[in-house]
C-alpha cells in the first residue's frame, strides 16, 4: 500500500507544478503501482518533478526515464546526479552574497545573475554546466513567483520576487534528489523519444504545457516555441503506440471546459479510453484572487 508520508520535494517551484494534485493522482495509478512497484517509470515532461519525487520515495519503480526539453532545466537535473557536492557549494556562496544584501542590494544582485545566466543560454554550453545549473536555482528561489519564463529571443525575463529570506539552498533535499536521480536516466529532448524505452512493464505520466484555459491566460513559455493544438495531437499519437506496446498511460491537461462547457477538445482526442476530472488548485497565476478551484482532466488506458 502506498503511504502520504514525504520527505523529498521538488528543487523548483516550476509551472504547472503537480504537488498539489498527487493525492488525487494517486486514486488513478495502475495496480502495479498501487500493489507495489513498476520496473519503468517515465515523465516525458518533467519540469519540477512532484510525481516522480513522490513515486521515487514511494519505492514504486526500479528504473525511471525523464525527459524535458528546457536544455537548463535538464542540465540541473544532470548536475544534481553528477556534481551535487560542487552545486551545493555554488548555492551556498549565492545565498551568502544574497542574504548579506539590503533588499536594492539583492535586486541588484538578482538582475546581474540573472544576466549571467542569459548569457549563458545565449551560447551553446560545453562548460560551466555547474554555475548555470545553481543560477538557474538562484533565480527561481529569487524571482517573482518562482516562474520561469522567457521572451522570444529565449532569454529569460522574470523579475525580482522580494522575498525576505529565501532558502536558496536546500542541502538535505539535493543530497536526497542525488540520491534517486542514480535510478534515472534524465534525456534532455522530446517527450516521442519514450516510445523507444516504453514496454508492456511501463508506467507513463504525460504531463504536457496546460492548454491554456482562455486566450488571456497563455502561459507558453517554459521555452522558446508553444505547445499547440497541433503539439496535442501529436502527444495523441505518441499516446496511442505506447497504449498499442501495452504501457499503462496517464495524462493530466487543464479541462478546456472550465471556461468554455462546449469544448470537448480532449473529450474527442482521447474518446477511445477512460476520462475522469478532478478538482486542482492552480498555484501559478499572476492575480492571487484568480487562484480559485478548477478542474483538471485525466485520461488513463486501463
Ligand atoms: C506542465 S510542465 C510539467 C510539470 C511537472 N509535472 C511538475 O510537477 O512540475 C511541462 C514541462 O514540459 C516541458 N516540455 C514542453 N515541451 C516539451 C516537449 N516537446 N518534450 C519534452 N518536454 C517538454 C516544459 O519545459 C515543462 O517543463
């Protein structure tokens, strides 16, 4: 039986974030993993982690395979497997210049790392993959809603976040990410790429850009280039050979019915297997007043 005990928790406060909706999640997991484990795990769109995090402490796979297309944000995800004593450094030497600076002081020092770090994204990294990984840190413990964002030149543009006392670096739980990260492969690409590892011994978790719930509220940006209605239907069919491989298959979107009750955009898409909603709490949105309840759509093939 799985347990709600947690001790791990995601390195970033990443959009789209799942750690509110695990418990929910968790009603929906294929038998294998609610009896006890899976030998695959995949996440295709990793971001921030939560299920994976959750699953890793759970004991519920023997290997997993992480995907995300954010160069940066992979790379973390590399270094904190690989380095995590030298990143641990970075990060402390951050925090102290950080936390030894009046507020202007820390801004300041926030749009200088923050120019630091677009530099680097600006060039083709073969170095200094451990400073890029602790800036991206840095600037997601110090900007404005732990968003990340970036401007169509791809340069990261999220402001200063004020916060007075920011743990920027979380040693205990980077030394225990180190740690699960060595039952993971972390591929920087494509969410198609898992159909080649994928087997009948698989659990996959896609959890794809949000399509957005209004013309207004489009948040694209996790990197250059959005996740349209055309990238939905290509997840469709990716969705459909790991189903035909006789992978268990989760999806989570926003429900497009939420703002319009005659959208049956994912109702049609995924006609062909079971449909659940759930209730979700949105944690990043701009207007704290617009943070209200909404429903989030699931979609499994067993
Ligand atoms: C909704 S977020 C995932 C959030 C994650 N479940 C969590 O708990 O934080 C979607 C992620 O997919 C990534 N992404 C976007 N397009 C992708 C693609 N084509 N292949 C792989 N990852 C992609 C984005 O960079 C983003 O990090």
């Amino acid at each position: 039986m799985l347990t709600s005990q947690r001790r791990l928790r995601p390195f970033l406060k990443w959009a789209g974030g799942k750690g509110q909706l695990i418990e929910k999640l968790a009603r929906y997991f294929p038998a294998c993993i609610k009896k006890g484990k899976i030998r695959k795990y995949f996440e295709p769109f990793l971001g921030g982690g939560a299920l994976f995090f959750w699953l890793a402490e759970h004991g519920c796979f023997e290997k997993a395979y992480l995907y995300e297309v954010n160069p940066a944000l992979a790379n973390c995800y590399q270094v904190i497997k690989k380095d995590v004593k030298r990143l641990i450094k970075e990060l402390e030497g951050l925090e102290q210049e950080y936390v030894s600076k009046s507020e202007a002081g820390g801004e300041k020092l926030f749009y200088e790392k923050r120019d630091e770090f677009n530099a680097f994204l600006r060039k083709k990294a073969s170095s200094g993959f451990i400073r890029r990984a602790a800036l991206l840190i840095f600037l997601n413990k110090t900007c404005f809603n732990g968003l990340y964002r970036v401007n169509s030149s791809g340069e990261f543009n999220v402001p200063f976040g004020r916060y007075k006392n920011p743990t920027i670096c979380n040693e205990v739980n980077l030394l225990g990410i180190h740690e699960i990260l060595q039952k993971a492969q972390i591929i920087c690409g494509d969410f198609a790429l898992c159909v080649k590892e994928a087997d009948d011994e698989s659990f996959v978790y896609f959890d794809p850009p949000y399509r957005p719930l209004s013309s207004t509220a489009s948040f694209t940006s996790y990197a250059k280039g959005a996740f349209d209605d055309r990238e939905q239907k290509r997840l469709r069919k990716i969705y459909g050979l790991l189903d035909k491989k006789g992978a268990s298959v989760m999806l989570s979107n926003s429900d497009p019915k939420n703002v319009c009750p005659d959208d049956n955009f994912f109702d049609d898409l995924y006609q062909d297997y079971r449909i659940v909603r759930v209730k979700a709490t949105r944690l990043i949105n701009c207007n704290a007043n617009r943070r209200g309840e909404i429903k989030e759509i699931l979609v499994m093939n067993y």
